[in-house]
C-alpha cells in the first residue's frame, strides 16, 4: 500500500473519531469528561498531519520519518489518555477519584499547575460508562483507534527502513 492511501486512511480514521465524538457531544447529549477532551487533541493533530503528509505526497524518505514518528507519538499520548480513561471505569465507584466541576470553572479558577494535573489524570466522571458499542465503552473504542494508529505509524517507519 502506498503511504499516501495510508496518510489519508489515517486522517479519514482520526476526523471520523472527531466526528462520532461531536455528534454524541451534539446530538445526543453526551457530556464529554476531561478525558475525552483530551483525546480529541491527538485525534486532531494526528488528523492535520496525515492530511498534510498525504497532500504533500513526499519521496523525501527524511520528512516521511519525521511524518510518522510525530503520529507514533501522538497516537502513544492518546492511548495513554484512553488507557487512563478505561482504567478509571474499571474501577469500583468508591475508588474513583472525586468528581471535578465544568472545564469552564477549572479554567478560570484553578491555577495552571492544577489544570495540567487535572486534564491528565481525570476525575471520576471519567470513570463514567454512558455509551456503548458491542459492550465496548467510548474509552475503549477510542483507545483501539489508538492502537490502530499506531500500528500504521509503525508500518510507515518499517516501509521508510525497508525502502534504504
């Protein structure tokens, strides 16, 4: 498969995950936690780099390297933040972390130091089950996406190495 197929199934794959998460935000209201926002940010610039790389349609095996090692990276941070997320729904509701207030009121209260702690870690909505598919959560959909990426970051490294 060429790399340029692979960019833009990659970027089709994150905006298609932005997309599923605007229309159950939206249309279903589905209140997304901290968690969740945070997985939109890699899903995004995962997306933005495919779609540049695929564009782009580079021979330059050098930025193609650098194309996808940025979404090797991404994908490990989202999966990292998904993994997080499915962790707090595994566990019992009296060890979940204490609940945090809306994204508005900890921005404009809570000093920067404490947001980063926050959107990193999660609160107990996290722990939150309120969508499944096939009895897989959102986390866990969106952590096998994740995974998925990352994979064909992978295929993209091996295919530059091979090509030598």
């Amino acid at each position: 498969m060429k790399n340029r197929t692979l960019y833009f199934s990659i970027t089709s794959l994150c905006f298609g995950a932005l997309a599923a998460a605007l229309f159950f935000q939206y249309h279903d209201n589905l209140e997304p936690c901290i968690l969740c926002v945070m997985q939109r940010i890699p899903f995004l610039l995962a997306g933005i780099i495919t779609l540049i790389a695929g564009l782009q349609n580079s021979s330059c095996r050098k930025l193609n390297y650098v194309y996808s090692f940025a979404l090797l990276l991404l994908s490990l941070i989202g999966g990292l933040l998904a993994t997080r997320q499915v962790w707090l729904q595994h566990l019992p509701i009296s060890q979940r972390p204490l609940c945090a207030p809306s994204l508005d009121f900890i921005f404009s209260t809570f000093a920067p130091s404490e947001i980063v702690v926050l959107l990193f870690t999660g609160t107990g909505d996290c722990g939150d089950t309120t969508w499944q598919l096939f009895n897989l959560s959102m986390a866990v959909w969106s952590l096998l996406v994740f995974c998925g990426i990352f994979l064909l970051a992978l295929y993209l490294i091996m295919q530059q190495r091979l090509q030598r």
